[in-house]
C-alpha cells in the first residue's frame, strides 16, 4: 500500500506516529509523511521520508501576518452556556474552540500554498490510505479527492475535536437559534473542501476511523471506530548520552522537565521554576533539569545538587531515574510510564480560557501569548511593549489535569500546583513519593496496563483491512 501521514509541524506530533510508521514501512508499505516545507529535515530525522508542502524556505503559515487570533471569551463561553456544560466539560471545549481550531485554519487556507499541494501530491501520487493528524485536516480532504481511505490519527491530545462536534451537534438548534456556527471546524474547512469539489460531512471531519494511542483512562468519551495502539515513547535519534548511564550512586536521581513546546512561544515560567527549584535545594538527590534561559528567567544561582541541560532525551534519562516532575506533556509522561518511575504532575486550578489579564484573571504570574511569534524565529523579544499585545494563558500544559488525576487514580505518583503549594509542601510531596513504596507499585501497574495495549506492529493488520474496506 501507499500511506500518507499529515501532521502538525511540530516534534510533540510528529514523534507519537514515527512508531506506527516505521511499523506500516517495515512491512513493505510505502509512507511518506506531509507537513509545512520547512520541516521536512524533522521528518527525515526519523527515518521517514517527506512531502514538503509549500515554500520549503518560507515560515510556518502560523507565523506569517495575517494568522489568526484565539476567538474572545465571550464568545467561547456562550457556546459553553448554549450547550450546557459542565465545568469539566467546559474546560474541554475551551481547549478546542480557542486553542486548537486557530492552528487548524492556519494549514487549510485556499490563499496559501500548502493545502493545495498536498491535493494535488494525493491525486499524482495516489495513496491507498491517508491518516490525518486533527490540526492538519487538510489531509481528509486531499484523500477524499483521491479516493484513498482515511483516519485520524491522535498524537499530542485528546480528541477534543470529536467529543466538541458531538457536544454542538446535540445542542444545534439552541447554538442556530443564537446566531452561532454549529459546525465551526467545518467552517474553515469547507472553503478548501469546496475548491476541490469535496462534501463536508461527519466523515470528512472525523475520518471513517482514528487510530488512538491514548490509554483507556485519559481518552475522552467519544463515539467513531477507534483503533487502540500503544504510545511508544520516541524523541528523534538522538547520540548516546554515556553520561547517563553512570546514574547517581548513593543518592535518588530526580529528573525535573517543564516542556519545550510553551517556552518556545511564552517568556518565564509563571513562577513555577523557581519555586520547584528552591523546594529542590538541599534535599538529598540529584536533579537533572532540562530547562533554558526563558525558563531560568529571574532565577539568579541554581542549587548545587540541581544539574541544568537545556535539552537531553527523556528516553535515555528515565532508566536510571527514580521520580519525574513535569509539566504534564502526554510525551513527557509515557517517557516515565514506560520505564516504571512514579511522576509528579504540575497542573493548577485554573481555567484554560485565554483573553486580557481584566477578562480572565489569573493566579500569579501570568504567561502571554502572541499568535505569529516564536522565540528565535519571527520574534526575539522576550519582554518590551510587543508582550502586552497578547493573550494571558494559564501556568498550565493541556493535558496536565488528565495526567496528574491517572497518576493519582493508580497511585503512580501526585499533582503539584505550585500557584497554592509552599516550598516545604511541594519538598515534602517529593521526599514523600520517593519513600513510600506504593508509588513505585502504581507506576509497575501503569506500565502493564500499557504494555497491554496493541504495539504499532500489532496494528498492521488491521489498518490494512480498514483500507481494504474503505477506499474507493
């Protein structure tokens, strides 16, 4: 078979599918993977060969004038209001209607040049079978124009687009009734999908299946035919780090991740470093913090027992690790699962709604976004008059509140909220979780629950009948 991927030029998206792709490729099948021009090298780094859209030399359409900005709050939270929601429920939506639909329009635009592209490959190339990651839709369509079969395939999150449609389909007349949009994904898709001739159905939207490497207690509750495979943790070919393997002698080593993706588009760390590493200082283990300059803003001396690298791969480090504080990033947190070491979960209280500081009060200190900018790429300015310009978001990852409820659910490890924990709390939930054998119990039972999960091998088969079925 001929399989296309589409993903979100990014690392958190591309690493998750490497796997299952690798796996498709090692069986005969030919794979390439189409994303944004110039991240075709990323793609090549994972043994992978790829379709670059566009300009290869251009800028992400993210980063180009013109992207598009979040919807404003109230506006997200009328919706929310029309379909009755709950607060859980409403923290859902959120997370789709003002985080994850702005980098959807970015890649189905019919006045830049990459969904076009990736039609026209499709009709050349003629693949049997398209999975589409959710933020690059524009793969659905480019296989309905050819007949393919296709799939989503989730990576980075959940699958906040089904469980949101549902949600508006359920409460259609009141979201019309209100002048509202029910179908605001298939707003900005239509436009492309109606260039090529395509129909916007639930189809187009939500693929005639979606591959789901989530574990059964994180995915959301949603309808469509799902096809479960384990997540394996992967972050690119990196060089042997020998220095890792010589691990601490007589103390536990404690490893302390916060992302890459935020600091790459949001100055600081909402307090949260300096006060993980002040609760750190003096305790009897040694710290490897991946952390960079932004993240270590404010912060004048590192503890001695706190070894600062501003990148090395988790993958190579959790083997001789003993415990994980992080900032609840589905990679970060199988990186630990996979290798049995118990995780703390940094996750706060607040709403993951964004807007002006007046709008959406926040807890501390407060992160500021700016759709078009990314540090070191369209927009060195960390501070100055351009970081008013955006939008307050919370000190938060998106899936921080699943993970750290999973590890507290097992007994795998806790949650941290540094915007209402002291020093001597968060130090004392450290020492507590690394003395208390029952975490390194939670964390085995996570892991066979894991293990348990079809690997991507085991998954061949199937989406090779699915292709079978569903192609034209």
């Amino acid at each position: 078979m001929r399989i296309l991927f589409t993903v979100f030029p990014s690392y958190v998206h591309l690493y998750p599918l490497a796997p299952v792709a690798w796996a498709l490729q090692s069986v005969g099948h030919e794979v390439r993977v189409a994303s944004s021009g110039n991240f075709a090298r990323a793609i090549s780094s994972v043994g992978l060969t790829p379709l670059s859209l566009g300009d290869p030399d251009a800028v992400e359409a993210r980063l180009r004038p013109g992207a598009k900005q979040p919807p404003n709050p109230q506006e997200v939270l009328a919706y929310a209001d029309l379909m009755g929601l709950d607060s859980a429920e409403r923290e859902n939506w959120i997370v789709f209607y003002q985080w994850l639909l702005n980098p959807v329009s970015d890649y189905v635009r019919v006045d830049q040049p990459e969904a076009a592209h990736l039609v026209r490959f499709a009709q050349r190339w003629q693949p049997d079978l398209v999975l589409w990651d959710p933020i690059f839709p524009a793969g659905a369509v480019a296989a309905r124009a050819c007949g393919a079969a296709h799939g989503r395939f989730l990576g980075a999150a959940l699958d906040y687009f089904m469980y949101s449609t549902e949600r508006l389909e359920a409460a259609r007349d009141k979201v019309r009734s209100a002048g509202l949009s029910d179908n605001p994904l298939a707003d900005l898709i239509r436009p492309l999908a109606d260039h090529h001739d395509v129909d916007v159905d639930d189809e187009l939207l939500r693929g005639q299946w979606t591959v789901d490497p989530m574990p059964e207690g994180v995915s959301l509750s949603t309808g469509g035919h799902k096809v479960p495979v384990r997540w394996v943790p992967y972050v690119g070919g990196e060089p042997c780090q020998e220095w890792v393997l010589d691990g601490p002698t007589s103390r536990p080593r404690v490893v302390l991740s916060l992302g890459e993706s935020a600091r790459r588009y949001v100055a600081g760390d909402w307090g949260r470093t300096p006060k993980l590493l002040d609760a750190l200082a003096g305790m009897d283990v040694d710290v490897i913090a991946t952390l960079n300059e932004r993240q270590l803003q404010g912060i004048s001396t590192v503890p001695d027992n706190v070894r600062v690298i501003e990148w090395v791969p988790l993958t190579q480090l959790m083997p001789t690790s003993s415990l994980l504080i992080h900032h609840g990033g589905t990679g970060t947190t199988m990186s630990a699962l996979a290798n049995r070491v118990p995780q703390l979960v940094c996750d706060t209280d607040e709403s993951f709604l964004m807007g002006p500081a007046d709008v959406v009060p926040r807890l501390g200190d407060a992160g500021v976004y700016r759709a078009g900018r990314e540090f070191g790429v369209t927009d060195d300015d960390a501070d100055g008059d351009a970081e008013q310009e955006g939008w307050v978001i919370p000190g938060r990852h998106l899936m921080a509140p699943p993970w750290s409820g999973v590890m507290t659910q097992y007994g795998a490890g806790e949650r941290l909220n540094h915007q209402v924990m002291s020093g001597t709390e968060i130090r004392d939930r450290i020492t507590h979780v690394l003395s208390e054998p029952s975490f390194a119990a939670g964390a085995r039972e996570l892991y066979e629950e894991w293990m348990a999960r079809p690997s991507p091998s085991d998954i061949v088969s199937t989406l090779e009948s699915l292709t079978a079925e569903h192609r034209r």
